[in-house]
C-alpha cells in the first residue's frame, strides 16, 4: 500500500514553521488516507505522569454517528479516551513493549474506547520512544499486516520531524517560563519599593498628626502585615530560588525553593554563605564565591547573572542560572541584594541530546557522502590490481605486492560499511550472517577504538552457527560496547569476547522469557570499574548516564538492547564494582545453519563466482552500454568486459548513453549503468532506453544509494546491483546472470507514445 510521503508536509523551519499539532495532524489524515480507517488519534508520551496523552484526533467525513441501534453494540468505534496508562488497553501496550498491534476487534472496556477494529503502531527516533498511533474502523472491515506496515512506515518517516519539535516546544515553554518568572521578580521589586514608599509617607504624616491618629496607625498597621504576608506567600510559593541578603552578605530572607528545610531556612537568616558552609549546607569553595561575588555587586552597583553547580543529594550535580542585583534606598545606597536562581540542569540535558543527534546527523552526511567516491576509487585500484596480475607470472616477485595491493581495496571497502554502520548511515538489511566472521571483520576497528592500552581477546567457538539480524546493527552493538569498555578503563585493561552455541529448554526458556531452541552466546566482558546494582537496574534506560554533564548521552546500551531485542535476542548484564562487567547476548540461531551457498555476508559475489572460465571457453558476446560518470571507472569496466569478448559502448552520464545509443542502430543487449550520475540517474535513463529498445536489459551499479525509494527501485530487479568495489568475478558473474535474465516485456502503451 502507497502512503503518503511526509516530504510534502510542513516542515520544521519553513517561513510559516508548522506546530506540533498541525503535524501530528498531518500524520494522523496521511494514516486515514493509507488504510481503510474511519478515526485516527495520536498519543504522546508524558513520561512524568506514566501516561499516553491525546494530542489530536482525526475521523473521516463518513464517520457513523456515536448512536447505533442496540442489535450493533460492536460497529461503531467510540472517541479515544485523552489519557491511557502504560499496558492498558492497546495503546498502553504498544507504547510499553515498542511493538505494533492490530486486532479486529477490541473488548468494550479497551482503554482506546474504541469497539471495532483498532490498529496502534509506535512512534519512535531509533529506541526514544514518543507516542502511539493508533486507528480505528468499523466492524465490517479489519486490519491487514499491510495496513500495519503502512502506519509503522508513516510513523517511521513522521518521528523525527515530531521528536524536533516536541523538544522545540519543551525548550520554548522553559524560555516563557523564566520571562515571566524575572517579570514577576521585577514587579514584586517594583511594587515592594512602591509601598516601601508608601509607608514612609505614612509614618511622616503619623508623627505630625499623633494626636488622634491611633486608629488609622491601626488600620495602616494591619494593611502593612497583610501586605507582607501576602508577598512572603508568594515569594514561598515561587519555584525560583530566592534569597535577600544584606551587603555584607548576611541572609535576610531565603525561599523554600533556596533552602529546602523549614529549620535550617529559619536559621540561616542573619548567617552568612561562609557560616551555611561551616554546617554542610554548600561547598566551602561555593560559598567563598558567592562572597566575593556580592563584595563586587556592592562595590560595582549593578547587577550580574553567573551558572552556579551544587552537589545534589541524589543524581548528578545540578546547574543554575542565577541572577544577583542590588537593592537602593533613596539616596542611592545599597541596602539588601536580591538573589534569585533557576534550575537548567534538565534544559542542559535536552540541549545535549539535540546536538548529539545533530551530531551523529552529521558524521552520517560526511560518511554517506565520502562512501560513492571512496568505492569508485576502490572499485579501479581493486580493477586495475586483478588486470595486473592476470598478467604476471606465478614465480613473479611483484605478485605478493599485487595481493597485498588487492586485499588492502577490499579492507577499504569492508571500513567504508564500518563508517556507515557507526554513523547508522547503513541500509537496514537483516540477513543470515555468521557472528564469529562479523567479529573477526570488526577486530581491527574494536582495537583501534579501544587504544593500544586496552587488549582485545577473541574466544570464538566452533560451529556457532548463523544468526538473522542487521550485520550493520550487529557491528554498531559492538563499536557501542567496545566505547563503553574503553572509558571504563582510563588505565588499560582486557576487552574480550567469547562465542558458543546454546540450547534452551522449555523450563530454561521460560526463565529467560524466551522460546526453546539453539541460540549463539555472545560473551563481552572488560576488566573496568564495573556498575553498582542501581545502575545495571536502568542500564538499558535511554538517556540514562553515569558520565559527567557533556560527556555521555545514554543512549549507547539503549541502542543495543534495541539492537538485540528488535531481532528477537536477549541481553543480560553482570558486574561487579572494581571488577569489571560482562555483557551476554543471546541471538536465535537459523535453522540448518550453514554458509550461504550464493552469497556472503556483505552481499558481494559468492566464492563459485571467484573463478572466471577463459574466453574461449565461455563464449561470452553481446554488446554492452556502459555509463559511468567515473571515467577511471568507466574504462576499468569496458576493458574487462572487452577481455572477457563482450562489445562495448562507452557514455559519460546518462544524456551521453542517450546520444550514443540513438547514434548506434544494432541491438544493445545490456545497459551496465551506474545508479548516482549527473544530468540523469541511472533509473531514468534505464527507464527512457527500454522505452525506446525494447527487451534491453539492464544492470545497475553502485558505490552507495542513500535515498530509500531509489535503493528499493534498484534492488527489486531480477539481477541484484553490482555493489562498488567489486571484483573482476563479481562483475563477470553479474553480466552473465543479467544477460541470462529474461528480457523485460515491453510496455505496448508506451512504446505507441513512443513512436
């Protein structure tokens, strides 16, 4: 089913920036257009409460109206409820596990309120969970895996845009909220100088009219009290810190929010920082600052503003923005200070996760980017190398150079994926790989991530069998764990990982909460500071981090339980303070595992296309139109493929291959294209060549596709793209199976609008 991109909403940005409302809109019309439904409703996370909140609701025109006939208590599906639980109910259920859910019909009493069909798919940036979708239909119809698939991949494409401005809004709220809290700072001060004044006035006007004035000194006294128990409430109730001091530095008054317990807020008044030091209520080094601090708004008689850390008694130490400003009587003399402090520990934390997604964001543009050119630089030496020792004798000393020449390119290209898989730039692509062979590819960049200080040790058991996963993810959970090992050990130590194969019972299984059957043991253990029980209790907690503010994310091991769990795993941790820690992973092994007879895991040619027959031998012919905007590359291939006895025509870009297969009136039988190239990609000129040939066939090329529909255009033809770099046996096989394909049919009504 074709969903709606979400390239054509508003986006973050734009002169008219949309709302998150307007977006979450946006998402739940395109869901109401992707899949049979009649209502759709968007849940955000409110992590604080436990809740799934109702930010917006959406229904088809058509929608039945709320009162049916008592023989269809079933066919109408109810307005969602605003708020749900987490497991409740089937929004409270996928938004707890991350998994999707549809069923054809939900009990009367599900939290959604719906009684029809209902379908609730997550909205998610990787493991950040940030609400459900969820939809609804009449009773007639039901939900399809398809319809499923749609609403995850509209949830997919719609999370980021969503995340962005979730944490946009979060960072504006905080903004309002300290303007209007300094704006009511500012009038407190202004209205507390304005009685100040007034009750000076009064008191002059007092001792001229004594005689017979007590009543109104009564009055005047009591509207004086009520006036400052007024402001002394509202100053306690205020979530600002507030504090007065007078200049010399002694407190005259303290807020709740400043001194949090009642007995030490009455005794620090007339104490100094100094002496709220000497009984453990700040550092020493704190209040020694805070002294020469007020000494300099006294002498310099205008305010400051300054961030101030405090130690907290649980978690981390917390940051404030403070701001210290002078107080002035009449004649100008400073008479108390004000200081007042907001809590930005938890903004600093939303801004450091927003800049490491940016930051992640950007190692993948750059990796993304270098990987085309890289490959097609590593796709000539690799061409060029196999030309040259085809040429060279056995006995010839310059042949050792050539392989090492050879294999270097290949490492080339297996370090490009790494780069990819670590900027999480790499096609999601689960397949069946073996585990100990990842390890090994991955060995050389573990080592260099943990330093020479640091040894790798490499226990890989016999037989461990295949697993399903994404060998990119796979390498991610292992850079992600090797990184986390390294700071664990400032001064060196031993990072190592073990391998076997394991069968689970039906009792172990339920232990585990896993099914019965033979799984691969992954063992990865370093000999680091190690974790306290409280801290492997929320290990796996994204944004949770031992580290310092700055230093950490905590979003490493969320990522690799994510990783684990996504493809049916598990992984468990034990440590011991000062000892180190061991990670185990344990991944359901493939059935009848065994290697892949056709192809490897990185996708490139298996070992029977490794060996080319001679061309005698194989009686290769046909003629074949290269285009390649790579020139180096582009006569690499047309020599090889001359070698191997094919015909060949050459094209810079695809306008070039236009020009030179209308020059040419013989049949081409084989368009071998590259899919990135300028004034015309290699879909759209594959696209405008079978128009006018019909039966052509056609054969992509590529160092790296990072727009999905193209990538999946690319990989649903018969014969799969020729990955860059590739071998002079990856390229002769991949003809040989394109030429071999059957030819496509024609599009009879095109080729009338053709002609």
């Amino acid at each position: 089913m074709k969903v709606s991109d979400p390239a054509t909403w508003p986006t973050a940005g734009a002169s008219n920036a949309p709302t998150l409302d307007a977006v979450l809109r946006a998402l739940g019309r395109a869901a109401l257009g992707a899949v049979p439904a009649e209502r759709s409703a968007v849940y955000l996370i409110d992590a604080a409460r436990g809740m799934f909140v109702r930010s917006v609701e959406e229904a088809l025109p058509q929608t039945l109206p709320q009162t049916v006939p008592q023989a269809l208590p079933h066919a109408v599906p109810q307005a969602p409820r605003a708020d749900v639980p987490a497991w409740a109910g089937i929004v409270g259920r996928v938004g707890a596990s991350g998994r999707p859910e549809h069923h054809p019909l939900l009990d009367p009493d599900d939290a959604l309120g719906a009684m029809g069909p209902a379908l609730a798919v997550p909205l998610r940036v990787g493991s950040e969970l940030l609400g459900v979708l969820a939809l609804t239909g009449a009773a007639s119809s039901a939900f399809s895996d398809q319809d499923m698939a749609a609403c995850e991949e509209l949830a997919d494409r719609a999370a980021p845009q969503i995340r962005h401005l979730v944490l946009t809004e979060r960072i504006s709220r905080m903004e309002r909220r300290l303007a209007r809290e300094q704006g009511a700072r500012h009038e407190a001060e202004r209205l507390l100088e304005s009685r100040s004044r007034e009750l000076f006035e009064a008191n002059q006007e007092l001792q001229a009219l004594a005689t017979g004035l007590e009543s109104r000194v009564e009055a005047r006294t009591a509207e004086i009290i009520q006036l400052k128990n007024f402001y002394e409430t509202v100053l306690d109730r205020l979530p600002t810190q507030l504090a007065v001091l007078s200049p010399t530095g002694e407190f005259q008054y303290a807020n709740p929010a400043e001194v949090p317990d009642p007995e030490r807020r009455r005794w620090i008044i007339g104490r100094t920082n100094v002496e709220f030091a000497e009984v453990g209520g700040i550092p020493m080094e704190v209040a020694l600052v805070r002294a020469a601090r007020i000494a300099h708004v006294v002498r310099e008689r205008h305010g400051v503003e300054f961030e101030e850390t405090l130690p907290s008694e649980v978690g981390p130490p917390r940051v404030l923005h403070r701001l210290l400003a002078p107080i002035f009587d009449e004649t100008g003399t400073v008479v108390s200070l004000v200081r007042a402090g907001i809590d930005i520990t938890d903004a600093r934390a939303v801004e450091e996760q927003l800049r490491q997604s940016q930051k992640m964001e950007a190692v993948g543009l750059l990796a993304g980017g270098i990987a085309h050119d890289f490959n097609n630089l590593l796709t000539i030496i690799t061409g060029i190398g196999e030309l040259l020792q085809a040429d060279l004798h056995e006995s010839d000393p310059d042949g050792p150079m050539l392989d090492e020449l050879i294999a270097a390119a290949k490492r080339g290209g297996d370090l490009t994926r790494k780069l990819l898989a670590f900027s999480r730039r790499s096609v999601v692509e689960a397949r069946d790989f073996d585990p100990n062979e990842a390890i090994r590819q991955t060995a050389s960049l573990l080592q260099r991530l943990l330093t020479e200080r640091v040894t790798l040790l490499l226990d890989l058991g016999q037989q461990v069998g295949l697993v399903h996963m994404d060998p990119s993810g796979f390498d991610q959970l292992l850079l992600n764990l090797a990184a986390n090992a390294h700071d664990a050990m400032p001064a060196g130590g031993a990072f190592a990982i073990r391998t076997a194969t394991i069968e689970l019972t039906d009792a172990e299984g339920a232990v585990r909460a896993l099914p019965a059957g033979r799984y691969a043991s992954i063992e990865i253990s370093d000999t680091g500071a190690g974790m306290t029980p409280e801290v492997i209790a929320r290990a796996f907690e994204p944004f949770f981090t031992t580290k310092a503010v700055g230093q950490g994310t905590g979003l490493g091991l969320a990522s690799v339980y994510g990783i684990i769990t996504q493809f049916g795993g598990q992984i468990t941790i034990e440590s011991v303070v000062g000892e180190g820690t061991t990670f185990r992973i344990l991944l359901p092994s493939v059935e009848g595992s065994g290697s892949p007879p056709s192809a490897t895991r990185d996708g490139s040619a298996a070992p029977s296309d490794a060996v080319a027959a001679p061309v005698e031998e194989r009686g290769d012919h046909g003629l074949i139109l290269v285009a390649e905007d790579e020139a180096g590359v582009r006569k690499l291939v047309c020599r090889l493929l001359e070698n191997l006895g094919y015909q060949v025509l050459e094209a810079e870009h695809g306008i070039h291959a236009l020009t030179v297969a209308d020059a040419y009136a013989g049949h081409i039988d084989l368009l071998l294209t590259d899919v990135r190239m300028p004034h015309m990609n290699g879909l759209e000129l594959a696209e405008t060549l079978q128009r006018r040939r019909p039966g052509m066939r056609v054969l992509y090329m590529s160092g790296y596709i990072d727009d999905d529909d193209v990538r999946d255009r690319v990989h649903s033809e018969t014969v799969p793209p020729l990955d860059k770099p590739f071998t002079t046996a990856a390229l002769t096989s991949r003809v040989r199976a394109a030429l071999r394909s059957p030819a496509p049919q024609p599009d009879q009504q095109a080729l009338e609008v053709y002609r």
